[in-house]
C-alpha cells in the first residue's frame, strides 16, 4: 500500500464570500485537484483558515438565513438564526454540506481547522 504525502493549505478568509470559499475548503478536503484522485479513496489534504472573523456574508444572510434541527419529537423544530451561531460552525455547516454523505466524511472533516 503506498502513503499518501498529504500537504497543508492555507486559506486567508478575509474579504471572501462565506461559500465560495467552502467549496474551495472541499475539494482540497476531498484531493479533487489531484491527479491520482478516486471518489472511493480519501486523499485529500489538511486545510487551516485564518482569519474566519473577517469572512464576506453577502446579502442578508446574516439575518434572514435560518439553520433547522429537529429533535425527532413531534412539535420539536428548533430555529437558530445564522448570527447567534459561531462562524466556525456555520463554515464547518457548509463544508459538511458539500461533503459526501458516506464514512469517508467523517475523516475529511477532521483535517478542517479554524484558527
């Protein structure tokens, strides 16, 4: 079995839209810009974003975007604002988002890290 050299990219949040950059964040997550990339594989890299603080939300996201969980009771909808929610999450939401729904996810996401 050969290792995989996995590389760190750095990614300046400043002045960038919120998803634009997320889905940048996912295919690094994923090794998309590989050549050797396979969907069934996980060799993707480790990703660190600086300066989250100063991210772009464009719009009126900030207050009209609402994030639904459920309790799986029934009547137990639960509404959060975006801005009473950390930016780390919300990135971290968005990434998951655009991530595949199988067992590699789990391991992708762990590369992501928010300074």
């Amino acid at each position: 079995m050969v290792s995989i050299e996995r590389q760190t990219h750095t990614i300046d949040a400043e002045g960038k839209a919120l998803g634009r950059m997320a889905t940048e964040i996912a295919v690094l997550l994923r090794g998309k810009q590989r050549p050797t990339y396979m969907h069934h594989k996980d060799e993707g890299d480790f990703v660190i974003v600086k300066n989250l603080d100063k991210v772009k939300i464009t719009g009126k996201k900030l207050d009209d975007k609402i994030y639904y969980r459920h309790s799986t009771y029934l009547g137990h909808l639960k509404k959060t604002p975006m801005k009473k929610i950390p930016l780390e999450k919300v990135l971290r939401m968005a990434v998951m988002g655009m991530l595949p729904k199988n067992r590699l996810r789990a391991e992708q996401i762990k590369r992501l890290t928010v300074e």
